[in-house]
C-alpha cells in the first residue's frame, strides 16, 4: 500500500454510495480532506504523499471488516448487548440477546436484529421458525429480541463526547421520511447521556422514537461509521463518522473498550 496523505486526512468510501454517502463526501472534500471511492471491497490504493495523514471510513460492516485492519482503522461500536443492559425507564420494552439458535424455540411474535450489523435482518418475526436457519446461519449467532413497540416517529442522534452533536427525523409510523428532529428527540438523549454516556463510545450513533403514548424508547445504537445523516447536519454527521473510524493510533484509552472485532 502506498504512503497516506499528509494534511487533514483521507475518507474511504464503497462501491455504490448511497445519497447521505455522497453527502458526506462532499463535505469532506469541501473540508480538504481526499476522498476514495474503491472499485470493490478490497484495501483501495491511497495515492503517494508524505506519510502523516489520518484514514478514515465510511461504510457498512461488510466493507468495514474487510479493509479496516490494513488501513489501520479502529471501528468504535457500542457493546452488543448494550440496548439489553439500558434501563426499562428508556428502552420501555425487554430485551434480551440471545444465540440465534436460542432464539429459533421463541413462539411468539418478537423484533429481532444483529447487535451491530445488518447479517441477521431486523424485523418483526411472527416467531423464531421465520428466523435464518442453521444452514445460512451459525447457531451461536447472538441475535437481539425485543418485544414489539410501535413508534409514531424515530429519530437518529450522531453523539460525539458525550453530547449531542446532531439530529434527524428518519420515519414516520414505519415509512422513511427524513426531516427536522424537534426538541423532544434532543431532550430525550441529553436525559439518555446523563444516565449511560460511559456505556458507549465518544463517537456512535443511538436511534430513538416515541410512540402514541407520547413515551420516548431506545430503538438501537448504531456505529456512526455505517449509518446514514438523514436530514442531520452532514458536517457534524461527518465529525462523528470521523471519531468513529480512524486511526488506532490516534485512540483515546477510553475508547479502546468499543473497537469493533472483525468477525
């Protein structure tokens, strides 16, 4: 691999990139920073400069896991069973993390997803029979299952040292619709922060909603390196994407607990 660019730094992007993608790129281009826009998933060749720039990503977990490593990237991701070990006061729901394999003997109706990946689809499933079987999935699989909550809206929160740094709206009753955040969402995780901020890392995006009961809930956390800014302010979008994937050197102690490890 040839030598990393010097001066703010370099943004490795997928193949394909999604619309909030290409707004991230275009602000960190506009930052100074040089963009890389790989062929395929495979470590893309940084162009020759005098070493000293910092690598950063944005991707989903796929393309994450396959070139992070020799980028020398640290993926920061909350803990998987971090949304089972929140408080009932803000996930209003129970939640367990399971194998897959447990999860397979439930028979009823339950909400299940991968802790931080999309490998296992979240969904409603009517019970754990509809869940991938052991021939596409291995059995010791964790999977999260949740009761089923309904949310009127949801909203993505992009969190940098402890605070929120910026908001969107991303659904409304279960269909996409990007758009301003309100007050409500922002009040709801400073309360989120001040009871848990030392449970997730500096950098990570939480996903919250509040249903028809006017209740506010945790929906997930997301890695701010593989999620999407919605109708967020792209450039503190970018500022979280940035902290959550860069270079393990740069590493705060703190934040040396949430690296991702690469299946």
């Amino acid at each position: 691999m040839n030598d990393v660019p010097d001066g703010p730094g370099t943004l490795v992007l997928p193949p394909r990139l999604t619309a909030s993608a290409r707004r991230l790129r275009d602000v960190a281009v506009r930052r100074g920073l040089h963009v890389v826009e790989s062929a395929g998933f495979r470590v893309p060749e940084l162009p020759r400069a005098p070493r000293g720039g910092a690598v950063h990503l944005h991707a989903g977990p796929s393309f994450a896991d396959a070139v992070a490593p020799a980028l020398g990237i640290a993926l920061l991701e909350a803990p998987a069973d971090w949304l089972q070990q929140l408080p009932y006061a803000f996930t209003r729901r129970e939640i367990r993390a399971m194998p897959i394999g447990e999860a397979y003997r439930l028979r009823r109706p339950a909400f299940i997803k991968s802790p931080n990946d999309k490998s296992i689809s979240a969904l409603v499933y009517a019970d754990g029979s509809r869940l991938p079987g052991p021939d596409a999935v291995d059995p010791q699989t964790v999977v999260l299952v949740s009761d089923v909550m309904t949310f009127t809206a949801e909203y993505r929160l992009h969190l940098l040292d402890g605070a929120v740094h910026t908001t969107s709206r991303y659904a409304v009753h279960g269909r996409l619709r990007p758009g301003p955040a309100g007050s409500g969402a922002l009040a709801f995780g400073r309360e989120l922060l001040a009871a848990v901020r030392e449970t997730l890392p500096s950098a990570i995006v939480v996903d919250v909603g509040v249903d028809d009961e006017g209740r506010w809930a945790v929906v997930e956390a997301n890695a701010a390196w593989g999620s999407g800014c919605y109708a967020a302010n792209p450039g503190r979008a970018l500022d979280t994407v940035l902290r959550a994937a860069g270079p393990v050197g740069e590493l705060t102690p703190y934040d040396r607990d949430f690296i991702r490890r690469t299946p």
